[in-house]
C-alpha cells in the first residue's frame, strides 16, 4: 500500500466542529483522498454503513477500500461531479457532506504524477489516469492562443506574461517533462519569491481535471444532497475556488424564505499557527459551511 504519511487533512479540527458529527448521522465525503476528514468523522458517528467515499484517484481509492475493509462504507472512484449527480438521482441525503478540493499532498509528492515543479518527471497532472487529457497534451498540442487564455485564466497571470510564455513554449516544442517546462519559464522570468512556475503549473493542472467546472457544476448538487438540517464544508485553496464557493452560498442563502442554505462562516475559515508549522500546505486553505434550511 502507498506511503501517506506526509498526507494531513486541513483544518481537520475546524472541520468536526462545524460539522458537528452525532452519533447514527450520515456522510458524504466528495474528495475522500486518504481518509483523514472521514477517520474523524465516522470515529463519532459509526454510521460506516450510511457513508459515502469518493474519490477520482485511484491509488487514494485502493487505500480507502483497504482501509476500510471491515467496516465498508461505500466507496466510490469517480469525479466528485458524476459521483454527486448519480447520487441525486438516486435520491440520497446527507446530514453531512465535505469536499476538500485541493490536490492532496501524495498527488504532489509523487514524481511520476507528474504534478511537481521540484520534482522532474512526464508531464501527465490527471487524478484520474482513465482520462486521455494530460498534462503533456496540453503543453505539446494546443494552440497558443489557447495557452494564454488558461495561463490568464487559471493561473491568473497577467497578458502580457502569459503571452510571452505560451510562444516561448510553443517554440520549445516538443517538451517531455515538468523539469522541462519549468526550466523553460524560469530562463524567460527568474526567482522572485515564488517558483516562477507556480502559477503556470496550476493552470495546466486546473485545465488538465476541468477543477473549476467541477466545482461550479457541484455545488448545486451538494444543497439537493443535504438533508434538511444537513451541514456542508466546503474547502478551497485559491481565489478562484474560493470565488466560486462565495458566490454560490451568497446567492442560496440570500433569497429570503425562499433560501435553500444558511451560511455558518461569517468569513472563511483558516488555519491556525499551530497547524501551519506541522503542514505547510494549508496556508491557503478557507473552510465555508453551511447548513440546508427545511424545505418550504
């Protein structure tokens, strides 16, 4: 079985207690990784038989299905969209559901991911493997005009950078390896107080797995799976997630008598000292929740 050590859940304490876990409560976990929100969770409900595990890379589904191999909660490889649609129309309810829509810390640390700047290997960025679009596609065969519209977009850099980088690649042409690609964009930038990389990096990411349209197609889905009362924890870890999220739990609770969702975070929640000396990762991390309001 895969080394998950360096795999810690964030905001793992602000997530029980919003959450607020009781005893026989049901659980549905969209991004389910390793286990670590869900060991917490079910640690209080014991309700294994009414939990739901998703997640869409295969290696954190094999671990979870060994995991849980007594007790099995039902766990489910897919994308947390199909995975979420197919329970709709199932007719399933929650009194909990989670979505943590970071890239998880094995997913990074892995060199034949293919998802780190550090660390050199294929181009490839898929959490689920079963899927033709990669990384390397992305790099080799789109057009430049569609480069600098991702780079803009994804990776939020300005025009003028992303098109000076989108033809600098397009002229390096064919580029095999994430040490490649970022060679290439730090020869055009130099360091500054980041990888010049990063944000171009997550772009390719964000394009390669369609993170934002998931997310974006999910959240309604997320309010018809919660039972009334049912609590959400949605956690993200960049603007342009975190955007998304506000925006939809601005406008489903702010409907008056006709709202479907009353909003428990007054502002994002983050991480605390404590927890950023132990896990770096979650320096960007904001935790919103809400709670499903009776059906009118």
């Amino acid at each position: 079985m895969e080394d998950t050590t360096k795999h810690k859940p964030v905001l793992l304490n602000e997530v029980v207690s919003f959450l607020a876990p009781q005893e026989g409560e049901s659980y549905l976990d969209l991004t389910a990784g390793y286990g670590g929100h869900a060991d917490k969770i079910l640690e209080v409900t014991r309700n294994y038989k009414g939990a739901v595990l998703v997640d869409r890379d295969l290696n954190a589904v094999e671990y979870l299905r060994a995991k849980y191999r007594e007790v099995k909660p039902e766990i489910v490889h897919d994308d947390f969209y199909n995975a979420a649609l197919r329970l709709v129309e199932s007719g399933k309810k929650f009194d909990m559901i989670l979505a943590d829509f970071g890239v998880s810390s094995p997913q990074l640390d892995q060199r034949e991911r293919g998802f780190s700047i550090a660390l050199s290997s294929r181009l490839d960025m898929r959490m689920d493997k079963r899927q033709e679009l990669d990384a390397w596609r992305v790099v080799n065969k789109w057009s430049e005009r569609d480069l600098i519209e991702i780079f803009v977009e994804y990776g939020e850099e300005r025009e003028v950078r992303a098109r000076m980088l989108a033809r600098e690649i397009v002229h390096s042409r064919p580029i095999e390896t994430t040490g490649e690609l970022a060679e290439i964009i730090k020869r055009k930038s130099g360091y500054g107080s980041k990888h010049p990389a990063t944000q171009i990096f997550q772009a390719i990411r964000i394009a390669v797995n369609d993170e934002l349209g998931q997310i974006e197609r999910v959240l309604p889905l997320v309010t018809k799976l919660l039972a009334p009362g049912g609590r959400a924890g949605l956690i993200s870890f960049h603007s342009l997630e975190d955007r998304l999220v506000k925006e939809y739990l601005t406008e489903a609770s702010g409907r008056g008598i006709e709202s479907d969702l009353r909003v428990l975070t007054k502002k994002p929640i983050i991480a605390g000292k404590s927890e950023l000396v132990n896990n770096p990762r979650a320096r960007s991390a904001k935790l919103r929740v809400a709670e499903r309001l009776p059906e009118s």
